[in-house]
C-alpha cells in the first residue's frame, strides 16, 4: 500500500511507493523521485513530456455522484438523514447519470440529490470548473469612530431620506419603513 502526504487543500505533496524504496515529490509545479535504497539518496527530475492520460468523462462522474453519496451517508451530521432514505435518492438520481454531459450537469444533479435532504448550507460547485469571481457588494451596518473620547461610538450607516435634487437615487431604505426603530448611536463599554 502506497502513503501519501497531502497539502491542506489536498493536492498530493508526497507519495511513496508500495515497496518503499521511491519517493515521489511534488512541489506545486515539477515532480521528483527520490530513491530511498541508494547510499546518498538525491531527487532525480520526472519528465512528464509525452505523458497521456485516457479519461472516461461518463466514469469520472459516476465515482464523483458515488463519492459525493457516500460521503454524506457518512458524514451528514444526523445518521437518520433528516428521516429519508438515502439509499432511496441515490437509486432516483443515479439514473441521471446517463444524461450529465459536462461538470455544470453533474454539479446539478448533485445538487438536486442532496437537496431531498431539505438541510440548508449543503452546496455543490466548483469541481474541475473552479468557481467565478464574487461580486464585492457593500452590506448596511454601521460606521464606527473610536476617535471620540468616551469610546467607540456605532451609528447607523445609511441616514435616512435627503432632499436633494437626487432624494431618490439616495433615499435610505429605512425611510420606505411606516414604523421606523429608533435607532441612535451607542457606546462601547469594551474600550473603556
């Protein structure tokens, strides 16, 4: 059996061979091999030049759709499944297999699957697609300022209604409210 050393986001960092007398090691771009039997062990370069792999996309996803079962019949943080039977959805959505032609078909069937659970933050993307930018979008909250004397002071970030030749384009979302809270700045005793 052959051992192998991952990276925390789990590329391989190092494999040794099931007899033990090779090493291999991959530092994030080129492979070596060291030769643990020799007297003075010392890494000798893998060419992978002409080096092919065969992929059998329609198998790929079948061990993926497999993993991806597995792995939450034996992680989900209830064994009962929130009631259901997992074994069950499996064999409903097993039969989609035949129709995934890319990664963004599986990743759908994936996430159809593991919504029967009805469990929230249980997410399917990325895979060999990787995932796209974010968007930075800007969150209501309040600004702070601990350059007053008596401590950090919090205020709402968003004023309410002005009246100025642009009030719509500016117009807080709190003044559409019928009910407005009360809201008005508050001290931190934690800078005290």
């Amino acid at each position: 059996m052959s051992r192998t050393m991952r990276r925390s986001g789990g590329s391989p960092l190092a494999a040794l061979s099931r007899d033990g007398n090779t090493l291999l090691v991959h530092d994030g771009k080129d492979y070596q091999a060291i030769d643990l039997t020799a007297d003075k062990p010392e890494p000798k370069d893998v060419k992978l030049d002409g080096l092919f792999a065969r992929v059998d996309p329609k198998a790929e996803y079948a061990e993926i759709f497999n993993d991806v079962w597995r792995r939450y019949r034996d992680y989900f943080y209830v064994t009962n499944m929130n009631g259901y039977d997992w074994n069950a959805i499996r064999a409903k959505y097993q039969p989609l297999l035949q129709y995934v032609g890319d990664r963004t078909d599986l990743n759908y069937v994936l996430g159809q699957m593991i919504a029967e659970l009805s469990n929230s933050h249980t997410y399917v993307a990325g895979g060999d697609l990787g995932l796209p930018d974010k968007p930075h979008v800007g969150l209501l909250g309040a600004s702070f300022d601990s350059t007053r004397p008596a401590g950090a002071t919090a205020s709402p970030a968003c004023s309410p209604a002005r009246t100025t030749s642009r009030a719509t384009a500016r117009r807080s979302p709190r003044s559409a409210w019928t009910s407005r809270p009360a809201i008005t700045s508050w001290r931190s005793t934690a800078h005290r």
